[in-house]
C-alpha cells in the first residue's frame, strides 16, 4: 500500500495523508485513466442481442422491468429507438445473428474465422482495429439486421410496417400482375440506418482524431451492408392457369437469399478501399491511384494482424488446434493455416448416410456407413 503511495507522489501527485484514503483515491484515479483510455468502440455492443435471446414484448408482465432496460449494448440512441419499437428488437436481435453466422460460413476456412469470444462484445478486442476483418463484420451484420426486418413486415410481425410497396418494374411483362406480398426492404433499409448507426452518430468525437477516423469507417461500412441487401433483393413470379399452363403470372418483391449477400460482401471484403483521415476530416483512399470507393464498398484504416499466434492485446485467438487441409495451397491449406509452425495428424471415425433407395410411396431409406479418415491440426 505505501508501495502504492510512493508511486503516486512519484508521478508528481500530493499524497494524502492518510495511507487508506490515499489507495482508495489511487485506484480511482486508476480506474479513471483506464475508462478514459479506452477505445471508442464499446465493449458492449447490439450484437449481443444476438447471443442472448431477446423475448417478444408481450412475455413482459404488468410491473415487471421493462424489456429495453434489461437488453445489454444498447447505447442511449438505440434504447430510445428501443422504447418506441419494442416489437422490433427480437428481429435485430435475429438479424445480428443471422449476421454473425454468415461471417463464420464465410470465413470458416482462414485464420481469423469470426469466432466469437463472449455474451458482451460478442467479438472481443480484434474488432478494436480497424481492419478488413471489422469491415466486413459491420456491413454483414447491419445486413442481417435489413434482411430481418424486411421479411418481419412481410409477415405481418410488426405494427409499423406492412407488405412492400415498391412500384411496378418498368421492365415487367404488361401482362403480368405486380402484387402479392413483398418483403418490405424498403422499411427495412430506413430503419436499420437509424437503429445502427445510431451509435456513431450521437458521438461528437474531436475532427481529425482516431476515433473521428474509426466512426467513419463504421458508417461507411454499415452503409455498404445496407445496400448489398437492397441491392441483391429481385423481383420473383408465381404461375396461374389451368394445369399448370402459366397463362398468368404474379410478381413481388423478394429478398435474395443470405449467402449470397453474404458472398457479395466477401467480395467486397478482398477488394475493400485503405483509408486515412485528410484535413477536412473527411475519409481519403490511401492510394490514389485507385478509383475512390462507392457507398457500395468497404473500406478499412489499420493493417490487419496476422491472426496466427493467440495475442491478448489485439483479440487474436491464434490457429493452434485448426483443422487444416494438407492437399490444399489456400489459405486453408496446413502450410498457410499453421503459420509454417506444422500440424499433427490424427484419425478420426466419420459416420455417413449411404446406399439410399426411393421406396414408394414416399421415404428414403439409408444405411450407415462408417469411414476412418484422416485429419490435421495446427502445432
């Protein structure tokens, strides 16, 4: 303890005098230090809604907590937004979901695979870099979140909003009819900028400082997944007439299926824009020689780390004990994956249906078959 207060006096600070009060004030102090050092990305955030299951607001009853004090990540903006739409946060809470699973499909087989490390920050410290690896996983998820709500109004979930009401494609057949019901992408859109974004946006971070830097980043790249899913929605067609004859045809509007906004994203990703801050606090392509960004694209600020060793600091989990691909050169190839550290070989038994027959009428039946194989691990 005086060990403590000896410190303190050394760093130009007048002690107190008494030894007790003078700990209390450090750890204080301390505590202060670190809460002020911390980096502008919350250690809470939405995505939590994703790993704890948000109930339908009429499981709430008379006189119990209400439901938007109780949801952890939320800022003040967004439990707001929270307050005035309850019936929406289960579909965010889906959405981010949706978001996080599709990063993992995507990135299952590199180094950094999206992992999550807990309830609170959902990703851990790797999302406090501004890498491409943080800008796909703001875009996928604000996605997600698009995706959700969308096909929430479509189903008559929420009170707000209704079918689409997109105007008939220009392009559409004459003959053809433009109803049924859409998924709303366009409410979908509107609110999931107001919902994410929220955060970056009640901030008034100092002009020309990181964190100005990194908001930017993450408005843009929530943007960016926005778009993808207003993009890729298409118009899709259901058949009328007799036997089958489609004589007649009703269209809507339809979301595309995830993965493949997830694949378009992953695109985005590899081709995603370096960026640094100008003097007009304005994001500016590192390289100019390339074409400038759209709203379409991703962008980043920091180098990513390379992933490969577990380092505490940075959020990287390391590859040790991967399963890698010893036939393979990509990235999931053993040679790649393991960082030139090596890997182990151990047999494992794989359990498979076979020799399936159709048997009228109407069932598959199969037998099982056991295989040994072979698998790798990273040293």
């Amino acid at each position: 303890m005086q060990g403590a207060l000896c410190c303190w006096r050394s760093a130009g600070l007048r002690c107190p005098r008494g030894s007790m009060r003078g700990f209390l004030q450090l750890l204080l102090v301390t505590a202060l230090l670190i809460c002020w050092r911390q980096p502008h990305v919350g250690a809470n955030s939405w995505w939590s809604l994703a790993l704890n299951p948000v109930q339908r607001p009429e499981m709430y009853i008379i006189g119990a907590q209400p439901l938007c004090s109780q949801l952890s990540g939320l800022s003040p903006g967004q439990r707001k937004l929270c307050q005035l739409y309850q019936d929406h946060m289960v579909y965010i809470g889906e959405g981010a979901k949706t978001g996080i699973k599709e990063c993992q499909h995507q990135f299952k087989q590199r180094r950094w695979n999206c992992s999550t490390v807990d309830n609170n920050s959902v990703f851990g410290r790797v999302m406090q870099i501004g890498s491409r690896e943080a800008a796909f996983t703001y875009s996928i998820s604000a996605a997600g979140v698009v995706n959700a709500i969308s096909r929430a109004c479509r189903e008559g979930e929420l009170s707000t909003c209704g079918c689409s009401r997109t105007p008939r494609p220009k392009d559409l057949p004459r003959d053809w009819l433009w109803g049924g019901c859409g998924d709303n992408v366009e409410y979908g859109y509107r609110f999931a900028k107001e919902f994410v974004d929220a955060r970056e946006r009640e901030k008034n971070y100092q002009k020309g400082s990181e964190d100005q830097a990194r908001s930017l980043m993450n408005l843009q790249n929530n943007e960016a997944g926005r778009r993808a899913v207003y993009k890729l929605a298409d118009v899709a067609c259901k058949c009328h007439g007799v036997s089958g004859s489609c004589s007649l045809k009703t269209c809507w509007l339809q979301l595309a299926d995830f993965r493949k906004v997830g694949e378009y994203l992953k695109e985005k990703y590899d081709s995603a824009a370096a960026m640094r801050l100008n003097r007009r606090s304005k994001l500016e392509q590192t390289n100019q020689r390339f074409n400038p960004p759209t709203a379409d694209d991703l962008v980043y600020l920091d180098t990513s780390p390379d992933y490969c060793l577990r380092n505490e600091t940075t959020g990287s989990l390391g590859t040790q004990g991967r399963l890698c691909n010893k036939t393979s050169e990509g990235m999931d190839g053993c040679e790649l994956m393991c960082c030139g550290r090596g890997y182990d070989q151990f047999k494992t038994v794989q359990v498979e249906r076979c020799h399936c027959k159709f048997h009228w009428c109407c069932f598959v039946k199969c037998k099982k078959c056991t295989e040994i194989v072979d698998q790798y691990v990273c040293k």
